[in-house]
C-alpha cells in the first residue's frame, strides 16, 4: 500500500472553513483509492492545515516520525495556501520523495468573499517557492481539479505508480548471476554509476551456482516442490524429468541467493556455459521469477533489469525483456519482438509451452537444452523501456513509450509477437544514433508518462519519451 503524506495549505486572507471540508474530502478520496495517509488532525493545527512556520515544524516532526513509511506527499490547495509555509514543511521533513500539487477548483457562481478560494494562482505560488526550494514535484493534468473527478483518480493512480518507482529503485538491489557473456558487449554498464541511484549488485559466478546444485538430491524437499511448481506453471510434456530435475535444483539455489541477498531482480548468464555445464537452459525457472513479480533478465542485462523493474513498480504487472528483433513486412510502424524465451506466462496469456532452446540446439545438443518456453505474447496495450549507463558522460539514460503487441500471426519459435509503434522508424533512429542496446523491456501496462516523471523528475536520468500520432505512417510529433 502506498503511503502519502498530507499538507493541506491555508492562507488566512481566505476562508479558512475551506480547509476543513477540503481535509476530510482528501483523506476520504486516499483512503477510498487504496493509499494509506499520515496528516495532521484538527488539534494539532488550525483545521490540521498548515500556514505558519510553526504549523510547519509541526507537520515536518509528524512526517519525521513516519518517514519509512511516506511514500510521497501531496500537497492539497482548499483555497489559495500559504506557499512558503508548504515549503517549509517539505524541507523541514528532509523527505526526498516525489511531491504532487492539487488545487480546488472555484465556483464562478459561488465566488463571494466567505466562498472564493483563489487555490488557481495560490498553486503557481506554491509551485514556485518549491523550485526556489529546490524540492521536484508534479502536477494535475488539470490545473484546478475535483478531488471527486475521474481526473484526478487518474492522477492519483498515475502518482502512485510514480511513487513506487523512484521509492522502489533508490533501494533496488539486483543479483547478476555469473559472468557476462563475452560476446555480448551491448551489456556493459557502471557498478559505479548506478549505485550513485542507490542501486545495488550483488554477484555470484556460475561455478557457485552449480557446485550448489549439484550438492542438492533429487529427492530433496525443495527440489520435488520446484519440480511440481514447473509441472503446475506450465505444460512440460515431452520433456525429461532429468531435465527438470535439474531446473528445480537451479531454481532451489536461485531461490536462496535471492532470499539471502533480499533480492529485486536478477540477470543471468544464460549462455552458453549453463547448457555445456549443467545441461538446461534457465528460462522456465526465470519466467517463473518474473512472473512472481521478481524479474529476471537474460545475459547479465543488469540495466534491461532496472527497466523490467521499473515497470513492474508502476504497475503490479510482471515485465519481459526481448529484442527488437525483425521488421514485419514493409509496415514502417511494426517489428517482431523476440526471444528465446524466459517471458512470463502473463504475457503469454498463460498459454506458454516448454521446449527446448533451437537457437543453442545446434551447439551444444538439444539434450543440454531444455526449459526455454514457447508461444506468442497476447494482444495488449504494452509501456516499453530502455535503461543504459552512458559512462563517457557519466550519466544514466533511458527511452520509453507506449505500444502495441498485435493478433497479427508469425510462424517461427521461442516467444514472440508482433509490436505497433506510432513513428516506430523515428524511435529506431533514435536508439541506434544514440548507441542504446537491442534489448527492451516490455509490460501489458500504459505507465510511460508515470515512467517518465519518475526517471527524469525525480532520479534525474535523461529520458527520451517517444510520443507520435500516426498519420500515413508519419510522425508529426516527438517528446525529448
């Protein structure tokens, strides 16, 4: 559950009852939202609002007190507000947490002075002393909103979401799973540069995993139930129970490396040294793990992760990462997304098959190849990311938008489906001219401008948001 906390600004030229009824319609409003709320109440200040330095000092030691709880704080305008005292409270409370600004919409017909609020030009005030202040926050689509408008439930969810993910990623730590594999230089990143984030790594060879494993009896406990959780997550006929048995035991020690650790996510070397060595590919018992919502990337692709998990944060669904792989056809605005494939059966539909992995197959025997699974990715609505470290200018950067996996059918193997991105050819140029990797993060959600506040608001990373209208496959418009 997400926790806001509240300042309800007041100004005393204006009527201050408004701050009463504009309190408890918030509080109800979260509460009905799902969000959990810490305020002042009516015998700490005026109307639990805050308008003076002391009122201020009194808010700020309220949310001192349930700091690791606040995940973020809206700052709610009955009528016009007192800008510096909502300031002052924000940095007095030395929270750093995104910050939303809402501001009650006046009646033209009830504009007296008992009624009129003036909260239009007392949230510029406020937002302005907020950058004076140096304090990042977000606003309304609407300027002056309803708190009883689907509009700003909409913001509400969308400043969750925003919550979750700059919370989530400045105490997000990743376990990368043996070493990169030597041909794959597009997955490079600074240690260094994403701990700055607060984001942590945590690494283990692959010889600990397997010499852990191999520990392991094929009737141990925890291996028999791994071996029922494949056998229940998904469709394994045809495949040896040797094989399995030897994915349950990946997954047992996995398991432990993620729970000692306290781990968000992890990248693995998938290939080739788990095939040759072990005998299995890992992607069945990682599909596993990002569809629990603990999301796992292939070829130690720590920063593919980061986006994989940054949409999981905003919005509670599990995230895959593939290629942009083929074009479809001669659609300009369509491309085959592809992998081979540790998707999870959520953006199967659940519809997801074991096989085995015909890429690897003809190196290494098919033998040593089981536990990929197979299908095409269900039509859906989908939010793409892609995070990278651009060390030369010791920065992170990142790219996202919305899209669309299609019904159009392909005949080929692994997991794959067919995406559909308005002024796709533009947002190509922009990956390749700027040196991004072929891997991209995909998630059935629409949370790009969620995504967008999050990494480049509040973390500070340059964010590309590819928005285009398509109109004869032309893009007439681009957000950088």
């Amino acid at each position: 559950m997400t926790t806001l906390g509240i300042i309800v600004g007041n100004r005393g030229f204006f009527p201050s009852k408004l701050c009463e009824q504009g309190r408890k319609s918030i509080i109800e409003l979260l509460e009905a939202e799902g969000f959990k709320v810490v305020a002042l109440n009516e015998k700490d200040t005026p109307y639990g609002s805050v308008e003076t330095y002391q009122d201020a000092k009194k808010c700020a030691a309220l949310f001192k007190k349930h700091r690791e709880e606040i995940d973020g704080i809206l700052v709610t305008l009955p009528n016009f507000g007192d800008e510096r005292g909502i300031a002052d409270t924000v940095r007095l409370s030395g929270l750093d947490v995104p910050v939303l600004v809402q501001a009650f919409p006046d009646d033209p017909g009830n504009m007296d002075i008992k009624n009129r609020r003036d909260s239009f030009c007392g949230k510029m005030s406020v937002c302005n002393n907020l950058s004076q202040y140096n304090i990042a926050y977000s606003l309304t689509r609407l300027h002056t909103v309803n708190p009883e408008s689907a509009s700003f439930k909409q913001d509400l969810q969308r400043f969750g979401s925003i919550c979750r993910v700059v919370g989530g990623l400045k105490k997000a730590r990743f376990g990368q799973v043996g070493a990169r594999p030597a041909a794959f230089l597009t997955v490079r990143y600074s240690e260094k540069l994403l701990e700055q984030y607060g984001i942590s790594v945590e690494s283990i060879d692959l010889s600990e995993i397997f010499g852990r494993a191999w520990k392991l009896k094929d009737n141990d406990s925890d291996v028999v139930q791994k071996v029922d959780a494949l056998k229940g997550y998904m469709k394994t006929a045809g495949i040896p129970a040797g094989a399995l048995i030897k994915m349950a035991k990946f997954a047992s020690v996995l398991d432990h490396f993620i729970e000692d650790n306290e781990l968000d996510g992890t990248a693995i070397q998938c290939w080739t040294s788990m095939e040759e060595y072990f005998g299995i590919v890992p992607c069945a018992v990682m599909s596993m793990l990002s569809n629990s919502l603990k999301p796992s990337a292939c070829e130690t692709d720590i920063t593919g992760l980061i986006g994989m998990y940054a949409m999981v944060l905003a919005s509670g669904k599990p995230s895959a990462i593939l290629d942009w792989n083929n074009n479809y056809g001669d659609d300009p605005n369509k491309a085959v997304v592809f992998h081979c494939s540790n998707l999870p059966q959520d953006i199967f539909g659940g519809q997801g098959l074991m096989d085995y992995q015909e890429i690897i197959a003809g190196s290494v025997g098919k033998e040593h190849t089981y536990g990929t699974i197979v299908g095409q990715i269900k039509q859906a609505a989908v939010t793409y990311c892609r995070v990278s470290t651009d060390d030369a200018y010791g920065l992170v950067r990142a790219y996202l938008g919305e899209a669309r996996i299609t019904d159009d059918k392909i005949s080929t193997f692994g997991g794959y489906g067919v995406i559909q991105v308005p002024g796709f050819q533009e947002l190509l140029h922009h990956i390749c001219e700027n040196g991004f990797e072929h891997h991209v993060a995909l998630n059935p959600s629409s949370v790009a401008d969620a995504l967008e506040e999050a990494l480049g608001s509040y973390l500070g990373w340059q964010v590309y948001h590819h928005i285009a209208i398509a109109e004869a496959g032309r893009p007439l418009a681009t957000k950088r």
